[in-house]
C-alpha cells in the first residue's frame, strides 16, 4: 500500500469522520470506499449495442476475408 496525502474541506472532513463513527471504521477506510466506488462508476462501459447481437457463428474472426467478398463490401 502506498501512503499519500490528502486535504479535505472540514465539512467533508466531519462527514467523513461522521461516517467513520456510524460504521465502526478508519476515516483511511471510509476514503478508500468512497474512491473505489467512484472510480468503479467512472469507469468505462461496452460501446452502444455491444454484444446485443449474435451472428451464430463462431469463426468470424478466421473467415473475415470470406464474408466481406460474400457482402460485397468494400466494392463499387
């Protein structure tokens, strides 16, 4: 684990030693449940449509030149 510091407003200070008091833990606790929950938030989801379709095939990745000849892609 790493140490560092930080500076808190002293409301957000109260409420974070408030917190620590109601739950029966380390103010050190208490931040480092509140960061891992917001960073968790942040982080970022699948694309739109991300896996809300399935072609049936398994082979896709190995037959790609195949497909896109039989779709005509890419020709005028």
């Amino acid at each position: 684990m790493r140490r560092t510091t930080i500076y808190l407003d002293s409301d957000l200070d109260v409420e974070v030693k408030l917190e620590a008091m109601r739950t029966g833990r380390s103010s050190v606790e208490v931040i480092r449940e509140a960061l891992r929950a917001y960073l968790e938030q942040r982080r970022p989801g699948l694309p739109p449509g991300a896996g809300e379709f399935h072609s049936g095939y398994t082979d896709t990745s190995e037959r790609v030149d195949e497909i896109l000849e039989e779709t005509g892609f890419g020709k005028e």
